[in-house]
C-alpha cells in the first residue's frame, strides 16, 4: 500500500491537454495503488455507501474540498446513501496521473 500513499501525498498538476493518456499497464498498475477503483472507457469509477443522504452529501461535499484544492475536478452522482464518482482528464480525453492522485485522496476522505 506504500504506492498509494505516496499518491495520496502527490498534489495534481494542471493539464491543458497535448500529453498522452495513459494506458495499458500503466493504468493496471495505478489501478492497484487505488483499491476498488476500477478503469472503463479511459475513466476510473468507485461507489462509496454511506448511511444516509445527510452523510452522503456530507462527503460530496468534502470531496469537492479536496478537487477543488486539487484544480481536478471529478463528476459524481448521488442515489441516497451511494455516491458514485467517475474521474478522468478532460484535457486529454482520458487517465492522467492526476486521476489517480484524486482518487487515492478520495478514498482517504472515506477511510479506505
């Protein structure tokens, strides 16, 4: 778990796109520093279950904290307690370190 947390200690850097995304092995090896998080169509998704909708929205909340402080913004849809969030670079049409770093911190705000 070393990985992630050196993720988790990363900060995003702004992309305007013109670099590559990433792909192949390169993905599956930072999909294993983020657990649960899994890769379709060049984005990574992860549902996160809370109580309620209070605590739902609670975490939204925290979460758009730390993207916001981060300049990387993930989209999320809420359905009561569950909180989906999908995360890509919009710049490059696909995954980016900085997707992963986002989601290493994510999942520190929801203590996994």
């Amino acid at each position: 778990m070393k990985a992630a947390m050196d993720l988790k200690s990363k900060r995003c850097v702004p992309c305007e796109g013109g670099v590559p995304k990433l792909a192949g092995e390169t993905v599956c090896a930072l999909l294993r520093d983020v657990s649960g998080w899994t890769e379709t169509d060049d984005k990574i998704h992860k549902a996160f279950t809370h109580k309620n909708f209070v605590e739902a929205m609670a975490f939204v909340n925290r979460v758009a904290e730390v993207a916001e402080a981060e300049g990387h913004h993930p989209d999320f849809c809420v359905h009561y307690s569950r909180v989906d969030v999908t995360i890509w670079t919009h710049a490059v049409g696909g995954l980016t370190e900085n997707d992963f770093i986002l989601a290493a911190k994510i999942d520190a705000l929801s203590g996994c």
